[in-house]
C-alpha cells in the first residue's frame, strides 16, 4: 500500500531531509583523493550528530557505518574501510537521517579529480535520469512511469539500469513501501497519491546490469566491472507536480 502523509508529517521530514541535503553538500566540498572511505563515513556520522540527529544507516540490520561510500564498480552498499580514494574514482555516497521520528534519504556520486570521459558522462546522465523521473510526476501517475522514463533516458545514452536495487517510500521507517523500480512500463503499477513520500534513486551502470554481492553480505558490484553511479532523493508527490525535500 502507498500511504499519504500529512503536512505535519512531511514537515518533519522536511527536517530530516535538510540534514540530509546540508551533509551531502559538506561531504561533495570535502572529498578528495587521499582520504580512505571510513574518513567520509566519519564526516557524515559528526555532521548528522552535529545536526541534532541520527544516522539511519548505523546499526540498519546490522550495517556498520553511518553512509554507504561505493567506489567505482560497486554500485551501493559500500562498507567504508580502508581504501584510499584514488584521482579518477567515481564515488557513490548514500545517507540516511533520522530526527523526530522521520528519515530523510539521499545519495549523490562524486568525481575525485579529474575523471575519465565515461564516468564523467555516467554521473551527469544519472543525475539527469532523476530530473527526467520528475518530468509530469504528480498526484495520479502510474507508478512505474518513474522507472520508464529513467530507463529511457539511461539506455538512450548507451549506459544500462540496475534491476536488483529500487527506489521505497520513506517516512517513520526507511524503507517503506512501495518500491520505486528504475525500469518499468508507462501506464502500469498503482497510481500515486498526494503527499506520498518516495525516494527515487536512479541507478545506472557503464556496461551490464547484472550484479554481485561481495561475501561481507552489503557490498553490491557490477558483474563486468564497469562503473556505476548513483542519485537519490526524497520527493514529495503534489497535486500538481513535485517537492524535492534534499535539493
């Protein structure tokens, strides 16, 4: 079922996702080529405390970190660690707030320097995938024309969507119903009501969508080995359009 919120309520999450977009732009100021993954986590983790909230992600089925850092190939789910991010590397940073009884959500891929043409291209289609999503969203659209449109404007710009992983609902819980797939067929699914709360996350690889979970049980990459990138955020559903919560 997709519940609708409430003004009160989405002014709660409001507030959560402010954190969210607050911390995503002081971790993209300061990521850079040297720092290892587990130094970004540790940016969110004070940032999000700072904040006044708590890092949904921390303890989440047993994950162990504040963010999710995936660096290059690994499409989401990177547990922060020892890697030193490298000149060149694409880096996926997904997070996750919670205060007063909500969370906020959102993701967004950095480039450390200068990258190459490809990963360049594949961040900038990803982001635009999210844009193209919200092209006619309102209250009242099937919900998999979320997914068509993503899939459209990914697959025309020769890169693949991943399948395994979706975009929820988000409210009192992280994840919530429904799923919000990147794939999908116009006209079809459940037609979305006002004030429900999605976060619609493109994800998009260079080659092949096919992945592979590494043996630690979270950390998602691509089976070719190619990069990926990831967008997310938290999107209101209007009568008349959107409200981004994280922008």
């Amino acid at each position: 079922m997709i519940s609708a919120k409430t003004e009160e309520e989405i002014a709660l999450l409001r507030e959560s996702c402010r954190i969210v977009k607050e911390c995503l732009a002081f971790v993209g100021e300061r990521i850079c080529a040297g720092m290892t993954t587990k130094e970004v986590d540790a940016l969110v983790y004070d940032f999000i405390r700072a904040s006044g909230a708590e890092p949904s992600c921390l303890g989440y089925c047993g994950y162990p970190a504040s963010a999710c850092v995936s660096v290059n190939e690994t499409v989401v789910h990177g547990i922060p660690d020892g890697r030193v991010l490298q000149e060149g590397d694409i880096v996926s940073v997904d997070l996750c707030a919670y205060k007063n009884g909500f969370h906020g959500d959102g993701a967004r891929t950095f480039c450390i320097g200068e990258v190459s043409p490809e990963k360049k291209k594949l961040v900038r289609v990803t982001e635009q995938c999210f844009f193209e999503a919200l092209d006619g969203l309102k209250a009242g659209t099937p919900l998999y024309d979320i997914g068509y449109k993503v899939q459209r404007y990914a697959e025309a710009n020769g890169f693949s969507v991943i399948r395994s992983y979706t975009g929820h609902g988000i409210g009192r819980e992280m994840h919530e119903d429904p799923s919000v797939p990147n794939f999908g067929r116009r006209g079809t699914g459940p037609r979305l009501p006002e004030n429900a709360v999605l976060c619609i996350e493109p994800m998009i690889a260079a080659g092949g969508w096919r992945v592979k979970v590494l043996e630690d049980g979270w950390t998602a990459v691509t089976l070719d080995g190619r990069p990926a990138a990831h967008y997310e955020n938290t999107v209101v559903i209007r009568e008349d359009g959107t409200e981004i919560l994280t922008l």
